[in-house]
C-alpha cells in the first residue's frame, strides 16, 4: 500500500509551521528574533541585559536583595531539640533532652514499656543504645526491629557490657533494666553518653538513686510511694496527689528546676511491636 502523500503548506505571514526567513517581511527591519527590540533595550537598561537563549527575563528591580547591614536582624525559630516523648496538658510536643554534652542520669519508675518507647524514639534521632537486663529475651524483639537492620540497641547481660565509645556524632543511652535493685552502674554517665535506670517501684535503695538523678521520670505509684517520691523531689503536695491516680501512658517528668505532665502517646508501630501501653510488665 503506497504511503499518502501531501503538499508542502507554505505560510508566508511566518504563522504557521515554518518559519520566515531571516531579514524577510515582518521581522522587524531585518532583526534578528533572538535579539531584544528597540523599546525593551531602552527600558532595561537599568539592569543586566539578557543573553540570547537563556530564558525569560527577569525582575528589572532587586528588592530581595539585602544589604550586609541588614543581615544581623534575620532570625531562624529553633524549637528544643531531643525526643518527643508526648504531649504536655496544653497539647503541645514535650521533648526531652536525653542526649548532651554533660553527663546525664536518669531515673524511670515505671514499666519496661515505657523504657522501650523512649529508647525506640532514641534511636530514630541517631543515637545508639545500649541496654543492660536481667531479661533479655524480653528486650531481644525491640533490639531487631529498631534501626530498620541496623545495628542500634545492642542487648547485654547484667554487668557483660562494655565501654560503648560515645562521641558527638554518635551519642549513646545507656539503658539498666535489672528490677527494683539494679547492682552498682559499670557505665557511669559521661558526655554523649546518658544513663536510665528503670525501676519497675519503689525499694530500699530508691529515695538515694531519685536524690541523685538529675531527671526523674514517674508512672503510676502507690499512695505511699507519692509521699516518698514527693518528699524527695520536693514537689508541691498537689501533684504528689495526682501520681496515684495517673493512666498508663500518663507520667510526671520532675527535676531540680520544676516538672511537668506528660502524655505519651504511642504510634502504630510501636503499638504493633510492643502493645499498649501498661504501668507493669
């Protein structure tokens, strides 16, 4: 079958598909298409020409420049930086600080799922973690599913872990999950390298380790732990009220400059991997 054929279509007002030819009728006296007119050089001469090929022009005017003066007076709102841990009563994101360059101790009385969350948020910020359990089976699926395959929480047994190598660029948490009596810290706190030590309650050595901690975490206590934990923290006889009557993902964050409640909230992820949250395990 023969292929059809067409009449070449010639335009010569320079419309259609071909162009006219250069220096021809109507290209403006034998001006060159890529060249600027007459008008448009006069009214850009205040700032730079355009080069042929390059685009549409731009501003003729520089109002976004800035003058070197003028530099001190921009700003950049930075807000806290370290984990989200929740949200506070007036529903904004409470974060907490965990990783510095001052050594940290910290003190957790609650749960293992609380320990958890925060050490899976730890982790999403870059940090590693190490923890220290009489329990490790019970921390092993947390330490595999955390970091996406990489290696961040590493688990040890009760004093089998080692010197960890904090650094700026890679901050450490060291977690100690070992009961109600956790055995003298081989990890002391250091710089980028903070301590949490997890107490499933109050004991004998408690009011000692919450006078010594410089952040003191609480969930749900009993009547008689608020008053131990409220005389020791000096906090006001109206919060040490509210401790026993706090939800399972409600806790009292406190330190030596003030404390605030906090409602930690857990994502999907978190709750498929380690459930809802509970105050004992």
């Amino acid at each position: 079958m023969a292929s059809p054929t067409y009449q070449p279509r010639v335009n010569t007002s320079g419309n259609g598909w071909r162009n006219p030819p250069i220096g021809g009728a109507g290209t403006g006296g034998g001006r060159l298409s890529h060249q600027p007119r007459p008008d448009e050089e006069q009214s850009g001469t205040t700032g730079p020409k355009p080069r042929p090929g390059f685009g549409l022009r731009g501003p003729r005017r520089s109002p976004h420049v800035l003058t070197a003066e003028s530099l001190a007076s921009l700003t950049l709102p930075v807000g806290d930086d370290g984990v989200i841990i929740g949200i506070d009563p007036q529903n904004q994101p409470a974060v907490l600080s965990l990783l510095r360059p001052a050594p940290l101790e910290i003190a957790l009385v609650g749960s293992m799922w609380m320990a958890q969350v925060l050490a899976l948020r730890t982790v999403a910020t870059g940090a590693r973690v190490a923890v220290e359990t009489a329990r490790p089976p019970a921390w092993g699926q947390m330490a595999q599913a955390a970091g996406g395959g990489q290696q961040c929480v590493s688990v040890h047994e009760v004093r089998q872990i080692a010197p960890q190598g904090p650094s700026v660029s890679s901050p450490v948490l060291v977690v100690r999950d070992m009961g109600a009596r956790p055995p003298r810290n081989q990890l002391a706190p250091s710089p980028w390298q903070s301590v949490l030590t997890v107490l499933p309650f109050l004991g004998p050595r408690s009011p000692q380790m919450l006078g010594r901690a410089d952040l003191v975490g609480l969930q749900r206590l009993s009547p008689e732990e608020a008053e131990v934990v409220t005389r020791i923290m000096r906090l006001p006889e109206q919060v040490g009220a509210v401790l026993p009557t706090l939800s399972d993902n409600a806790m009292l964050w406190c330190s030596r400059d003030g404390h605030q409640f906090v409602m930690t909230q857990p994502t999907e992820a978190e709750t498929n991997l380690l459930g809802g949250p509970r105050r004992m395990d």
